[in-house]
C-alpha cells in the first residue's frame, strides 16, 4: 500500500545488555529519546560523568513519558541506573573472556532478561505498597514452591511455548518475519497452531489493550 | 435427523456388537448414521476438491490456501463432529473441570448420535432437577426420553425450542417453579445453543436490549453466529478443561473443594439452599415469562401438546419471599395455560416432598423422583383427552 512502517521491537529479550535493551526495545520511543533528549544535553560529549547525568536524565523523562506516576519514574530511574551501572562494568568485564563466548552470550541474555522483567515489575506496580510487597516477595526467603506457583509456571510455559517457539525462529533468522521464510508446511502448521490457540483457548472479555494508555 | 436410515443401518450394527452394548443402545434409541457419516462425506467431496485443485494448479497461495481447507475441514470433523472425539470428552472431563452446563452439553453432543425412539411418547426437557426427577424412569421406559441442560432457564428454552420440534413428542413435559422464573438470565450459556434463526436473533436483541443495554444484546448475538460458524469458539471449555486437566490446577488450586466448604450432606443441602435463595427474585420474572410465552407459541404450533409440572424444591429453600413469587409465578403460568391451551399441574395435586426426597439442595433422590413420577404418569396416560 506504500506505507512503510519502522521496526519498532527487535527481539529485546534477547539482547545482552541494558544499552542494546533500547537500542531494541519501542525504537520509535528510544530514537526520539536519544535524538531530542540525551544529544541535546550534550550526549557523550562531556567526559564520564555528564555522560552518566544525561544517561539519568533521559531516562528519568523517558519513564515521565509513560505516565504522571512514580511508579513511572522509578522505572525510569531504575532504567538510567542499570545502563548506567553497565557503562561503568563494561570496561572491567574482560575477566569473562575466559568463558566460551557462546555461553557468554546466552547468559548474558538470561542475566539481562532478569533485569527487564524486575523493571517490568516496578513498571506495572499500582502504587508504593504493591511495589514494596512484589520486591519483597521476592528478595526475602522462604521460597516456598507452593501449588500455586507451580500452576502459574505451568499455565505460563503452555501458553507461551508456541510463542517463544516463533521468537526463537525470528531471532536465528534475524527477522520478524522470519516464520515466512520457512517451508510451506512449517507455516502452515504455526499459524493453524496460533489459530487454534486463540480461538479455543482464548479469553474474549472487555480488558483494554494496556497501550492504549499511552 | 434422517430417521429412516437410522432405523435400517442401526439393526445391522446393533447386530455385530456384543449383546449387552447392543441392548443399551437400544434402550437409549437408535443410531444416528446420519450424524455420523454426514460430516466424512462433506470430507471426503472437499479432499477430493482440493486433490483436483492441487493437481491443477502450480500457484503457491491457492496450493496454500487448498491445505488450509483440508487442514481445518479434518481437524473440525476429528475433533467436534464425530461420536468418538464426544466420547473422549466425556471421559476426561467431568462437571469439576468445566462447569456443570458444559458437562451436560457433552452429554447432549454424544446423545445427537442416538435418535430418540421413532412416535415418542413423552420428552422431558430442562434442567438438572428434570434428570434428577425422571433419569430413572426414562431408563426403563423406551417411551419416555429426557434431555437435561444444567442450569436450563426459559431463555434456554427458547433457545432450544427447534430441538423440541425436531424430537416431535406427543407430550412434552417441563418442570418449572418459581425458581427458573425468579433468577436472572444467563448470558454466558447462550453461545453453546443450537444454531437460531435470524427472526430469534432479532427476538432476543429486542428482549435483552433492555436488560442488558442494545450494544450488549448485539455483541451477544453476534458471539451466538460466531460459535455457529467456529465450532472450536463454541466449545472452549473443552480445551480449556483439558489444559487444566494437563496442568491439574484443581487438585493444585483445590478450586473443586472451594466450590462447596461443607462437607456433610446435610450442610451441602443448606448451603446450596442458600444459595437457591439469594438468587431468587421479583425482578426477572416478567422477563423470563416473557421470553417462555416466544418458546410457547413455537413449539405448540407443532401439534405437539404440553405439561407443565410445578416444581417442587428442598422444603429448606421455602421461605416467605419465594412463597410470594411462588404465588406469582403460579398465577402466570395459570394464565398462560389458559391462553394456549397446555395442562399445568400444581404441586398440590402431589405429595409433598420431604428433606429425605433429595439427594441435595436441588435434586430429588429415587425417593423423591419415584414419588413425583408414580403420581405424574398415571395423571398424564389418564388424560388423554385432557381440557384446561
């Protein structure tokens, strides 16, 4: 039709780091932080820590941006602090060579993905206490593995295997479309899957599409 | 329904299965080999289609588009039209798992596979208290066929009103009381009914509008054509129920304990008698009556004559509030039997059940049943020529 669209989420839960996470993670959002926000506070330009003050700042607007609440900001802060915390380890991180870089790697994806999802915590917090309860839970002990985690793991894992499934396919073939790139029958065989997973399995109630907030 | 071929097809297979299966199936009635074969046929003329259309053509879309048909016609057939895919439902899931209106819709999807005996005498239609009431005597009696929908109220009377036409009893039977009047509809249940009309789609926009607002009444009829045309929407809870049975979340959630918290009989009756009452009000009543009358003035234009039992309940669940409705309702259905001409038979005209009569809040146990069975048939083969 003619309108060409940018990419605007490129597998950011694959990346290894917090500075690749926005280089991935809603471009649209991250591009115009970069280029109205962090440059026009001078960017990189003014040694370490102007640097470091512009990396906060942006972030800190960026988590504004969301919403008129301090959940939203506290995201945002968290988000300078660990891109931040990363600038500052990046140089020091050569003890790592030592490990093959494939696993270095994958661990540095699962270590990262950690990172997104307790700023995705903050992120959907309603309020302080909710926040303080969440971060609570999971930094004091027991870790009990009760019924219903178990569930909530396995309910969780069911429904988004087939997805992680095309994920992975996107992410080894470099591109969001890369379930067309495979074979006929493979195609055919993932989308009659989603097919049937969202009609049979579906919830059809009136929740709001969460972006429509923003 | 094609009965005829029913009739012929079912002796011949009735003949090679074992004595005691052949028997309860008979019981039940017979075969259906039109329900069972239909759906392979449409298969087989679509595969055959398709095999033409593959071997015809080179383009990739249409190549695709040929498997997507194929694809999607097998797994609808395998999965919702044939006999064995309704048994293995019926053995995996049970009420606990998907609700007790699902469970009974498996049970009705398996039993569109037996047609009901050929000049059927008698068909019971309605809700758990109507399996309850006459399970026992129509097991015994090939002339008496009873279908039960848990849960069912005067809209899903409406709903399967094409049913009832389509069984054609001499008599059909409901059992009715002032709590299938007295409790608000369910919208929830309405996609698992049967295909309707474009007129009863209109009908229940213009009924429910009211109720529920015009949006909703459409948005609701709109889900209704989408559960006709994608049969895989319709029965969700099928696969849902499966998935909670793979990942065992009632024993994990223990959501099967939380439904009742007691645990006697005698407490079970009480709390479900609570709950009987709390759902019970005024304000449904006209609304409900309303949409009986529409179920009334379809099926009694079939020549087929009605009875209407007033239904008797746990004498826990009887208080001052629904002896008030009781009235009201009572005083309705009078009316309406006067107006179109069906026999209303009031409790007084039975023994009055006892707390021993029921197996729980709801449902007379043998006792109970055989009290109200021995008294109503004799009434109804009594009254053949029977005038309001």
């Amino acid at each position: 039709m003619g309108i060409k669209l940018m990419t605007n989420f490129l597998f950011p839960y694959f990346v290894t780091n917090p500075q690749a996470f926005w280089k991935n993670w809603h471009i649209s959002l991250s591009t115009w932080l970069r280029d109205y926000l962090y440059i026009s506070l001078g960017g990189n330009r003014g040694g370490v820590r102007k640097t470091y003050r512009n990396v906060f700042l942006t972030m800190l607007i960026g988590g504004l941006w969301h919403g008129a609440a301090w959940t939203f900001v506290i995201w945002g802060v968290y988000q300078g602090l660990i891109i931040i915390a990363y600038m500052f380890i990046k140089p020091k991180l050569h003890f790592a060579s030592v490990l093959p870089v494939k696993l270095m790697k994958y661990l540095s994806i699962v270590v990262m993905f950690q990172f997104t999802c307790l700023g995705w915590l903050i992120f959907r917090a309603n309020d302080f206490t909710q926040l303080r309860e969440m971060f609570l839970s999971l930094f004091t002990l027991p870790y009990d593995v009760t019924n219903f985690v178990l569930y909530v793991v396995g309910y969780l894992i069911f429904h988004t295997a087939l997805l992680i499934v095309i994920q992975i396919i996107q992410y080894k073939r470099c591109s969001n479309l890369g379930v067309l790139q495979l074979p006929l029958r493979f195609q055919l065989l993932i989308f009659i899957a989603m097919y049937f997973s969202i009609i049979s399995l579906g919830e059809f109630g009136e929740q709001q599409f969460i972006y429509f907030q923003f | 329904m094609n009965s005829s071929l029913s009739i012929s097809s079912s002796d011949l297979l009735l003949s090679l299965l074992p004595h005691s299966i052949s028997e309860k199936l008979n019981q039940l009635g017979t075969l259906n080999f039109y329900e069972i074969i239909f759906p392979w046929v449409i298969i087989l003329i679509i595969f055959s289609v398709s095999l033409y259309a593959l071997k015809n053509t080179k383009n990739k879309l249409l190549r695709l588009g040929v498997f997507i048909v194929i694809f999607y016609s097998l797994t609808r057939v395998i999965l919702f039209e044939n006999p064995a895919a309704w048994m293995g439902y019926r053995y995996s899931l049970t009420w606990k798992e998907i609700g007790f209106r699902e469970a009974t819709i498996i049970d009705q999807n398996l039993r569109r596979y037996i047609s009901p005996p050929q000049n059927l005498k008698y068909l019971a239609i309605g809700s758990s208290q109507t399996g309850a009431v006459f399970s026992d005597y129509a097991q015994k009696h090939r002339d008496f066929y009873k279908i039960e929908y848990s849960g069912m109220g005067p809209l899903d009377y409406y709903l399967y009103s094409e049913l009832v036409k389509q069984i054609k009893p001499k008599t059909l039977i409901l059992f009715l009381s002032e709590f299938d009047f007295g409790r608000d509809i369910v919208k929830e249940t309405m996609v698992f009914a049967p295909h309707q009309s474009l007129s009863k789609h209109y009908f229940l926009i213009d009924i429910l509008s009211n109720e529920l607002g015009t949006s909703s009444a459409i948005h609701l009829s709109i889900k209704m054509l989408l559960a006709d045309l994608f049969p895989e929407y319709k029965y969700q809870f099928l696969f849902k129920g499966l998935r909670d049975k793979l990942l065992n979340k009632h024993f994990l959630l223990k959501t099967q304990e939380q439904a009742f918290s007691s645990h006697s009989a005698q407490d079970k009756a009480t709390e479900q008698v609570d709950i009987l009452l709390r759902t019970l009000n005024k304000k449904p009543i006209d609304l409900n009556f309303r949409i009986y009358e529409q179920f009334l003035l379809r099926v009694l234009n079939s020549d087929i004559k009605l009875v209407v039992v007033e239904g008797q309940y746990h004498p826990g669940a009887y208080s001052v509030k629904n002896k008030k409705l009781k009235a009201i309702v009572s005083s309705k259905m009078q009316e309406l039997s006067r107006k179109y001409k069906f026999q209303y038979i009031t409790t007084d005209k039975f023994p009055i059940l006892l707390s021993e009569d029921f197996a729980d809040g709801y449902h007379p146990n043998k006792i109970g049943s055989d009290k109200i069975v021995n008294t109503l048939i004799p009434i109804l083969d009594g009254n053949a020529q029977f005038k309001p």
